[in-house]
C-alpha cells in the first residue's frame, strides 16, 4: 500500500508540473522561447516555416566581424578536437621543409630507414591502386543501375526556422511585458512576414506567454557540464541547446555555428553520441566508446565558441 501511494503521489507531483499552453500558440503556429546566456534569461519566439515562404535575414548591416571577443584553441587542444573549417580564423604557419624530412628525434633519416619507407609506400600504392580498381567497378555498376532508374532531385529542407529578430540578430526580452510590447509596436523584424502575426498581436497578453520545458534552453550551462567531465555531461541539456544553436545558426546566418554542427562534424558527432546513450543496450555501449574519443577539454572549448557568437548577435530588449 505505502508503495501504491508514493506513486500516486509521484504522479500528482509530475501532473503539476505539467505545464498548459494556451490555444493561441497553436493556432498561429507560433511558440514562445526561452534562452538562458551568460549574460541573462530571454524571452522570444520562434516558427518553422516552408521555405518558399521565408525571406532570409539581412545581415548585410551586420558587422563583417561580429565576434570580437573569439577566442583561439591551443596546438594541442586543436590537435585533440579537429574543428574543420569552422573556427579557421588564424592561418597556419609554414612549416619549413626541413623539418618535414627530419625524424621525431630531430635527427636526419638514414638510408636504411628510406629504404624501408619506399617499400612501404609501394605496398601501399599497390593496395591504393587495388582498391581504385575496385571502386572503379562499383562505379561502372552505379552508373548502370543509374540509368535504370529516375536520378530524383536533392531536396533541401521543408521548413526553416525564423525568429523574432531583425538584420542578422534575434531579439530577447528579459520579461514577458517587453516581449508583448514589442509584438503589439510597430517595429520592424523578420516575423512580420508570417502570415499569422497580425493574429498574434491583436491576441496576445502576458499571461499568454508560458514557455514548454522543451522550449526552454539554458545555453548557460553547457560549458560548465562539459567542464565536469564525460561521467558529468547531461545529454538532455546539451542535446537541446545543438537544437536551439542550429535554429539560430540557420536563422541568422551565423556560418561558424552551422559549419560547427554540420553532420560528421565533431560535435555534431557528440550529439549523436549522447543520444545513443539514452537509449540504452548496445547502441548505448557503442556511443560511449566512441565519447571517449572526444577531448573533455576540446568539447567545452568548441560550445564555448558557439555561445560566444550566438551572444554577440543578440540585441537585448528591456
């Protein structure tokens, strides 16, 4: 019995967290957003929309640099967390020739140790060219199969996310009121363009803007708990805020942030690696080896960039 009741008790608690959204979001397929930062907790809105229904941004007002406050990887950490082109910004130095041709001893390679790496690079371009042989017949067999059958067309996203925002930035309201002021003012922003916005500002109160727990992102604590260590990292917290970051990258035009969380890119490779481990079994098994594999000190450098752009396009209201 005592068992019967801490779960009907259990229950009670979780149906009073359960949060009720009023009808208005959903009737102009519109939901209110809340994003915590290192600089403070926001209010906005954000909607997916077809594409063929949405005007991009214009961040041509927009500064050429609007990072300044970016900050650079050390050799060692880029050699353990390979960023690819997204955070690119210091050119590598040439490394004189030199160097290249001496052994990690510093010491010129000796005849004997040539002669042992030219064999190893003819195995090896015997078995480059093996493989080139057989990759030309799969091809041979693709193009066959290709013509048997139609070639469809890449198709590109069916919708894209807009925010409130304005020329490349969003805007956040620290209190529901300044966001609710703002919907019902005159100013310009890119949600104007939506064909339910003059429904939501004749509609909307206050009272209307009650955020999901799936709508709320706390972006502030995202390099903290990857600081804590691969046992530490909450794959909900993270998993949401890749969600949201991408949403404002292809919002706002931000291409170090969708470059960042491009697929096969590092972290979009912990993504996916966290969500294998909340599923369990051997999925799960598989995801936390391939965890182990990512810098716990790269990981935190790499979300902290992204944070730091995302902030620096946010024009605070109120």
């Amino acid at each position: 019995m005592a068992a019967q009741r801490d779960a009907a008790k259990q229950a009670d608690l979780e149906d009073e967290r359960e949060v009720e959204r009023p009808q208005l979001w959903s009737d102009v397929r519109i939901d209110p957003v809340e994003i915590a930062l290192p600089k403070g907790v926001g209010y906005t809105l954000r909607a997916y929309r077809p594409t063929a229904e949405v005007t991009p941004t214009d961040v041509s007002g927009r500064e050429a640099d609007s990072f300044p406050d970016r900050r650079y990887a050390t050799a060692e950490q880029e050699e353990e967390f390979d960023f690819g082109d997204a955070f690119d910004d210091v050119p590598e130095a040439d490394q004189p020739k030199d160097e290249l041709d001496e052994d990690e001893d510093g010491d010129e390679p000796d005849e004997d140790e040539e002669n042992d790496d030219l064999d190893r690079d003819d195995e090896a371009e015997d078995k480059l060219d093996d493989e080139a042989d057989e990759t030309d017949e799969a091809d041979e067999a693709d193009e066959e199969e290709a013509e048997e059958e139609p070639v469809e067309e890449a198709k590109g996203p069916d919708e894209v996310p807009v925010f409130l925002g304005h020329q490349g930035q969003v805007l956040l309201f620290q209190t529901p009121e300044g966001l609710v002021d703002f919907i019902r003012s005159d100013e310009e922003h890119d949600m104007s363009q939506l064909d339910t916005w003059s429904e939501l500002a004749g509609a909307i109160t206050a009272e209307d803007v009650v955020v999901l727990p799936e709508d709320s992102y706390e972006l502030d604590l995202v390099v903290k708990n990857l600081r804590g260590g691969r046992d530490a990292w909450d794959p909900d917290l993270i998993i949401q805020a890749g969600e949201l970051a991408r949403d404002l990258g292809y919002a706002l035009r931000i291409d170090p942030v969708i470059s960042a969380l491009a697929p096969g890119s590092p972290l979009d490779d912990l993504d996916e690696a966290l969500r294998a481990t909340t599923s369990g079994g051997l999925g799960g098994f598989l995801a936390r080896r391939k965890m182990k594999k990512i810098g716990i000190e790269a990981a935190p450098l790499g979300w902290r960039t992204i944070i730091g752009k995302i902030s620096s396009v946010v024009d605070w209201r109120d």
